[in-house]
C-alpha cells in the first residue's frame, strides 16, 4: 500500500465531511379568525402537536391576540403534513381555521 492511497482516503472523507449541509425547517402557523372556538384550536394543538394543555393554551391566546401563532419547527415533509391535516381537520369541523408553513429565517 503506497501512502498516496492513504491521502487520497483522507481527500475523500474530508471532501464528505464538507458536503453534509444543515437541515432546513419550516414553521407551522396558525392564522387567526373571527370564527373558530378557542377550545378547537387547544384541542387541535394537543392533538396535532403534542403540546401540553398549557402550551396549547399559550399558543391560541398568541394566535388570538397577535393575529399567529407558531406551532412548531419541522423538516420540510413533516411540515407540509402537518398543514394538510390541520387544514383538513377544521375543514371537516366546520371552521375556517388555516394553518400554513413558512421556512424558518
């Protein structure tokens, strides 16, 4: 074995190394409305986020007074899941609710 192999090895797994890049997040937002129960929107963030009762509380009064509220960070796929589901959740409850992504900044 030459020792020119071996620094080639090492170009190799240096040049890898360099190549592996940050995931990139998005963030799952509620939108405010005139229509939607604040108890629904709790419940759909216990369910749908896994936040505690407290959290989910923290979270709506955020959307009702600032007119948003971001309901967690995710890998893109995670994110746009979430979104459809929330969507569709309120949709087949009869509110307007409307949930989106944005990448993280």
């Amino acid at each position: 074995m030459s020792i020119n192999n071996h620094s080639s090895d090492t170009e190799v797994l240096n040049k890898s190394h360099s190549d592996v890049r940050e995931p990139v997040f998005f963030k799952v937002v509620l939108l405010n409305d005139d229509f939607t129960p604040m108890d629904f929107v709790v419940d759909l963030l216990m369910r749908f986020f896994r936040k505690s009762r407290e959290q989910a509380t923290q979270i709506m009064l955020d959307v009702h007074q600032q007119g948003q509220g971001t309901c967690g960070l995710y890998p893109r796929e995670i994110a746009e899941t979430k979104v459809v589901q929330v969507n569709q959740h309120a949709r087949n409850s009869g509110h307007p609710l409307q949930c989106r992504m944005e990448k993280d900044a």
